[in-house]
C-alpha cells in the first residue's frame, strides 16, 4: 500500500491537491480478529462482515459432517456408518447423530446455518433421536409450532 496512511480516530475528510487529485481520509480502526484484519467504524461498531470472516459453530460444523458422511454412504464410498467411524476416529454412535441432523426440516436447517436456535439447545438435544416429522422436530426445537 505505497503512499497510504491509516488514520485511527478523527472525521472523515476530502483533501484536493493543486494538481487536482483528490485524497480522501476516513477514520476506521484496524483489528485482528482470529488472525484476521476486521474494519471497524468510528463509533465501534464492526464493519461488514463477510461470510468466510465468521467461524462455523459447532452445530454447523455437525450438520455438516453429517451431510458429508450420508454423501459418502449414498455414493457407495462406504457401506455402513461404523466404516465412516472407523475411518474419521470417531465412536459408531457419534457418526450416526450427526447422520441424523441430514432429515431436519429445511426451516430448522437455516436456523442452524443463521446461528438463530434457542441459545439452551445443544447439539445432543437436536441429533439424538430426532422426530421424523418435521412439525414435530419445530416443537421439540421452539415449543411451538412454526407456520410455514
């Protein structure tokens, strides 16, 4: 960034030189967020956020998995969900909740996607036996039924 200088604090302001160039000086903030540089604005508040800026929560991380690992069950890669368990390290019954997270509603996977569930809901509570329909899994999930 040859010749450009960060300010840190103080108004936005539009210079002209004599030789009618422009500089324009807006106040933004630097920091480090995860190993990553975040604008943010002079009142505090962070700049735009960009989706790959976020870390995945847990949950997404989950449904995820779970997508992956069915992906590899339908393809014919493996042929059972203790494979895909003793491939990935992981116990047989791990593999099969996050398998389970692949028959959510649509409505529900969003939420999981958006980081909008109830803050109380864990991961155990939505992967463990889910309901197979998905009126009911709403219930389980929000106490009430969702209108679609």
């Amino acid at each position: 960034m040859n010749g450009v200088r960060i300010h840190k604090t103080g108004d936005a302001e539009v210079m002209q030189s004599s030789d009618g160039r422009l500089t324009l000086s807006v106040p933004i903030l630097f920091k480090r967020r995860g190993g990553r540089k975040q604008v943010t604005l002079p009142n505090g508040e962070p700049g735009i956020a960009r989706p790959w800026d976020t870390a995945a929560t847990p949950l997404q991380m989950a449904l995820a998995r779970g997508h992956r690992w069915l992906g590899m069950l339908e393809s014919g890669e493996v042929e059972t969900l203790t494979e895909i368990a003793r491939r990935e390290g992981v116990d047989n019954s791990y593999v099969s909740r996050m398998v389970n997270l692949t028959t959510l509603g649509p409505d529900i996977v969003e939420a999981i996607l958006q980081n909008a569930l109830p803050d109380h809901l864990t991961l155990f509570d939505i992967a463990v036996d889910p309901p197979a329909l998905w009126e009911a899994q709403r219930l389980r999930i929000w106490g009430l039924q969702a209108n679609l």
